[in-house]
C-alpha cells in the first residue's frame, strides 16, 4: 500500500508547476498547524509537539529554498516572515501558547492565497519562491495581504 501511495505522490508532484508545488508546501504546513492546535486543545502535547515539528519541516523547507538575490525584496520579506513564523512555533511549542499557532495559519494561508494567484496567472514561470520570475513586473503581480 505505501508504494502505492508513494507512486501516486510521485506522479502528482510530476505534474504540477513549481508554483503549485509551492502551494502544496504551504498545504501541508497550514494542516500541520491545524492538527497541533487539535492536538493541544485536546491536552494530547506529545501530538501537538510533533504536529508543530512536522509543520516547521515545511516552513524550514521555504525558507532555505528562498533565493534573495533573484527575488529581491518579496523574498527578503518572505525570509522575515518565515523566521518570524519559526520563532513564533518555538515558543507555542514550550508555552502551547494556541494563538501563536492560529496567527502562523493565518499568515501562512494569507502567502497561500498569494501563491495561488501565481499559480494561476503564471503557470511555470516560478521556479521557486523568489526565484526564475521573468521580469519584475511578475514579482509585483504576488499581492500578499498580510
């Protein structure tokens, strides 16, 4: 069953433009976060705690896949954000401080939504966050809410 289930990972990632790779990443650590605020609220810490590392896997993984020489201030910004957002995981994992998490998702979704509007609009013109966007107009174009 895991080689299925590895098989069909595979082929959806394949298939995707780094963009919705990108989102897929935002995914998986906005449901990470959620299950630890679950985890947590139901006194289950051992749960949340590793709920909370899985989700700043994800996070880390952004954040070292930043390229701010090509990015320019988006992805100096982005960098900012992540670093904050990790910070904030730390100490919601030693307080279980709940709404340090809930403002990580709200954040994260808000770059979500950011993301997805590239996605949309551009395809594979995105490499990576911050990185292989063709002109600077492109970069200008990710309107982020935060």
């Amino acid at each position: 069953m895991k080689d299925k289930l590895k098989s069909y990972q595979t082929v959806d990632t394949l298939g995707k433009s780094s963009a919705d790779l990108v989102v897929k990443v935002y995914d998986g650590a906005i449901s990470d976060l959620n299950k630890a605020i679950k985890h947590y609220q139901k006194n289950k810490i051992p749960q949340g705690y590793e709920a909370l590392e899985k989700a700043k896997k994800f996070i880390v993984h952004l954040y070292t896949t930043l390229d701010e020489e090509k990015g320019g201030d988006i992805a100096q910004k982005l960098s900012q954000l992540y670093a904050f957002i990790i910070e904030q995981l730390n100490i919601a994992q030693t307080m279980r401080n709940l709404s340090a998490i809930e403002d990580s998702v709200v954040i994260l979704s808000n770059l979500r939504e950011g993301w997805m509007q590239l996605a949309e609009g551009h395809g594979n013109k995105v490499d990576r966050p911050g990185r292989g966007l063709s002109e600077e107009q492109d970069l200008k174009d990710l309107s982020l809410s935060i």
